[in-house]
C-alpha cells in the first residue's frame, strides 16, 4: 500500500511497522488498571511498565497472582509489554537508584540482582519482550576495571535466567553511568563472551543528548542488538527528556532507520518527568508518533526506483529512473 497509513506505523516496503508504547513511569499519578485502560483507549499498541511501588510492586506478597491479574488485563486490551527497572526508590527510599550493580556492598549488589531477577519472571509470566536494565553510576573511589567486573558478575544470573524464561535482558546506555555509551555496550558484550540473551535499549534520546552519530545513524549501528527502544526529544549535551517538537530530533529519518531494522519490539514514550500531566502527554505523542512513521514510509517510497512493468530484454534503468536510496537522514542537530 505505498507508503503505509499513520495507523500502522508507517508500514513500508522492506520495513517493520513500528509499535508504539508508552511508560508507566509517565503515568505514576494513576493507577495501573487506569493506565492501561487509557493507552488502549488512546490506540497504543503497548506499554513499557516499570515495576514499582504505585503499579506492579516487585517487593510486595503475591507478586505472582497480582503478575497473573496484569497479564489477563493486557491481554483483554491487546497490549504488548516492556518490562522496566528503572523505579527510583523501589529498593531505597533516600537513595534514587540505589543499591546499584556497581556497589561496594555485595549484599547491596545482590538486593538490585535480585529486583532484576524478579523482573524477568514477571516478564515471562506477562509474556514481555524484553526486560530493560541500566549498570548505575560508579560509586566514588571505585576504579573503572572494578566497576565493570562487578558489573559483569552482577548481571551474570539474570543472563542465565533471562536465557532459561526466553526473555532477553536489553541493557540501557545511561548518561552519567558507567555504561552510557553504545561502545561502553559493546565492551560489557566482549566482557560476557557475547551471551545470546544480552540485548541493548536504545534511548533515542540519549542518542540527541551524548552519542557521536545523530540519533538515525546510532539506530542502524545498533540494529543487530536492539531489544527495547524508548523515544523523547531531546538536546545536545542536556540530558533531560522533552516531549516532541521541544527539543533537537528530526523524528522521520530516525523512525525510518528504526523500520528498516526489522524491529519488532515496542519504541516506548519516556517522559517521566511529566507524570503530572500524563494523560495529556499520552494522547499528544502518540498522534506525533504516527505522523512521523507515515512521513518516514513517504520518503522511503519516493526514494525507491520505479521499474518498467516490461523490462527490456537487456540495458539499464530508463535515464529518468531515480537511484535506490536510503530516506534522507538529515542533521538531526547533533552538532555541539
């Protein structure tokens, strides 16, 4: 159908059309049933449901009936599912993200392995596509070399059970962290010997905000491992989440590069530092969402050449044939 409808995400030739989400974690004012019922309503395909105090408590008794209760509302709503960490005082009420992976506490360590090892059962039992986790912020005194072997070690039994449930663990370059790069990705990767159930959240963001490449480029270098991708706006070199059209990010090129990876989990909505006005910011993005994927399907379509319905027994294109392309990945503002 050309160049697709916004409905579909932007479906194109010889792309995935893209599923939108959005997170709880921008929904932290209602609650979770509520949440839910209003992303059906608002036509998301999914959600991206960080585990936490006011909505699925990780901690509390009977996670796995009240884990059961939220899989049967997902599925009478038709939602798809992203399982997220990253609850601010889940484990520590007067620490934001602590403990942390990277403690020097190894009983600190374990609390957060812990979390993360519910977190991929209750992905399995909701039937999530992935689980999303960050490494933390070294602590002071903490050499580079110790923070990643105690990152590696504390990670190493989630792997092992995100490869026993089949849900894969997608490991979220954070600024200011100590893994907050797509090379700092790549090194924890070697480090594990490259272990099938490790997979990478890409931050489209965080892209905008610190990576080398702009945000569409950074989407085609992590392709081969993208798990989960949350998307905002963003500008360069401040890491704080926008909602669309406020910051720097030229959105077609870099849904496009996103399609054309063959993608098939959720591209989550992280605004988290508008949960005041939540349901506000749900209904916007998402119409903004599918403008953008159909505009990205446009390009794509336009750039494809257009063959003769009877080819010439020998000769090249007609002279007026346009060239096979990629669609135009312009500046997305990246420059310092």
């Amino acid at each position: 159908m050309g160049a697709g409808s916004a409905r579909d995400g932007g479906r194109g030739a010889g792309t995935t059309p893209l599923r939108f989400g959005y997170g709880t974690n921008g929904l932290a004012d209602l609650r979770l049933d509520d949440a839910l019922a209003l992303l059906a309503d608002l036509g998301y395909d999914g959600v991206g449901l960080t585990l936490d105090h006011m909505h699925l408590d990780p901690l509390a008794g009977d996670l796995a009936a009240r884990t059961r209760r939220v899989a049967h509302r997902l599925d009478s709503l038709g939602l798809g599912v992203t399982v997220e960490t990253g609850a601010r005082y889940v484990l520590d009420p007067r620490r934001k993200h602590g403990p942390s992976l990277l403690d020097p506490d190894p009983g600190d360590r374990a609390r957060r392995t812990d979390l993360l090892l519910r977190a991929v059962r209750v992905a399995a039992d909701l039937g999530a596509h992935a689980v999303h986790c960050f490494s933390g912020v070294t602590p002071p005194g903490t050499d580079e070399e110790t923070a990643w072997k105690r990152l590696a070690e504390a990670l190493a039994p989630v792997l092992d059970a995100a490869a026993d449930a089949g849900v894969p663990l997608a490991v979220e370059p954070e600024p200011g962290h100590l893994l907050s790069t797509l090379d700092d990705f790549h090194r924890l990767r070697r480090t594990l010997g490259g272990p099938d159930a490790l997979g990478l959240t890409l931050d489209i963001g965080h892209c905008q905000c610190l990576e080398p490449l702009p945000p569409a480029d950074c989407v085609r270098a992590a392709g081969p491992w993208l798990r989960h991708v949350q998307i905002e706006d963003m500008r360069r070199g401040i890491h704080e989440h926008l909602p669309f059209g406020d910051g720097e990010i030229d959105f077609p090129p870099v849904l496009a590069a996103l399609a054309a990876t063959g993608y098939q989990g959720l591209t989550v909505v992280e605004l988290p530092r508008h949960s005041h006005a939540g349901p506000h910011y749900a209904e916007r993005s998402l119409p903004f969402l599918r403008e953008a994927a159909a505009a990205a399907a446009t390009a794509a379509t336009a750039a494809t050449p257009r063959h003769p319905r009877t080819a010439p027994p020998a000769g090249p294109f007609p002279p007026d044939a346009p060239t096979p392309g990629e669609p135009s990945a312009t500046p997305e503002g990246s420059t310092p």
